[in-house]
C-alpha cells in the first residue's frame, strides 16, 4: 500500500457502465476517458475500463470506469462486473423506447448485485436525435425522481453533458464514502470525547436527486 492509501489521500472507485445494447455505452467512455468517438464502434467484446483521476478537496480520486464488455446482448452481465461497483451510468438511447423500458430490468440487476450504497446516474445518451426523440425529458426525470436518481441527458457525438454526468457520479461516490467515515463508531466516539455535535442538514440526511437535461433553456 502507498503511503498515499495509508494516509487516505487516495481513492480508488469502480463504476459500471450498464443498459441495453448499442445505446452508446462505450462512445460515453471514450468521449470521456480520451475524448474520442467512433460512429462505426462495434460492439464491445472483452473486459473494458477506463481509469480517470479527479481531484476532490486535495485529494486524488480515481474512477475504474467499466464497460459491459458487450454481455448485455445475452441479457446476462455477471456478477462479477458488478462486484465492488460504487457506481453506475444506467443508460438508455432517446430515440429507442425499448432501451428506456428495459431501465427497470437494470436496476433490479445492479441492485441483486450490489453489496454497497452505489450512486446511481440515470442516463438519456443520444440527444442530438431530437427530431426523432421517442423518450421526453419529462419521462427520464419521473423515473429517476421514483427511483432516487439522478439523471441527465447526454451525447457521446457532440459531447453534451458528458463529463458532468461522470463527474457528477464520481462526487457522490466520494460524499458517501465520506459520510461512512463520519457515521463510523470511531469518528463518533473521537466526537464525544471532543464534545462535539455533527449537524445533519436534511431532516433525514438524504439528498434530493440533481435532475439535469442537455436540452433545458
């Protein structure tokens, strides 16, 4: 272990990138991994991910990014490109109702194989098709609102959104890892002993969902 990890300087997060296929889930990672795109990929075969380093209050996070290596055709992604994930992209195309009515399906199967608090961002790739747009916004905020999402519209072609919905992802990953180190029963007895009180700022400490679209005015 590095001197960094034991000073708990450095983070390493592993989110997956799951939804149907051909949404766009790997062009998302290559337009935010190298700022590439390829209107010709095909799809992914074999174990792929990306790993972006991101600075949050002075310290080096790093995101292990993982593509469905192309398993979702099979209706079948294992458990194991699930295991240790923190957080997910659930993806689906604008423009292809099938892929936005196959989110719940996702969901169930990141939540049977999640063993942790995973931040979750819903993900409506493929805005640029507006003029043959088969989702509405209106739909992917309802859904991610019942679900405790947070959502927002994207496009791997012109690069819309995109390194804000992994960003954005990336930050809560790190607010809930902070808040476990809070609620821990040693930071906790450190704060007794100190007579110290921590103020939660929400009636029950949880967040309501940032709901962002490519398309708003």
């Amino acid at each position: 272990m590095s001197s960094d990890e034991e000073s708990g300087e450095e983070y390493l997060f592993k989110i997956v990138i799951i939804g149907d296929s051909a949404v766009g889930k790997s062009n998302l990672l290559s337009r935010y991994a190298r700022n590439e795109f390829n209107m010709h990929s095909k799809a992914t075969i074999g174990v792929e991910f990306q790993t972006q380093v991101m600075e949050i209050d002075n310290k080096e996070v790093k995101a292990q990014i993982w593509d469905t290596a192309g398993q979702e055709r099979f209706r079948a992604v294992t458990s194991a490109y699930y295991r240790g994930a923190v957080g997910a992209l659930i993806v689906y195309d604008i423009s292809r109702r099938s892929t936005f009515d196959s989110i719940a399906r996702w969901l169930d199967e990141l939540k049977t194989h999640s063993d942790t608090t995973v931040a979750m961002m819903l993900v409506g790739n493929k805005c640029d098709l507006e003029n043959i747009r088969a989702v509405s916004i209106e739909e992917g905020t309802t859904l991610a609102e019942a679900e405790g999402l947070f959502f927002m519209e994207t496009s791997a072609l012109d690069s819309t959104n995109v390194k804000k919905a992994f960003e954005i992802v990336i930050r809560e990953i790190y607010n809930n890892v902070s808040r476990k180190v809070l609620n821990s029963d040693t930071y906790k007895a450190e704060l007794s002993v100190n007579r110290v009180s921590l103020v939660n700022n929400g009636s029950d400490g949880k967040q309501n969902p940032n709901m962002f679209s490519c398309c708003s005015r």
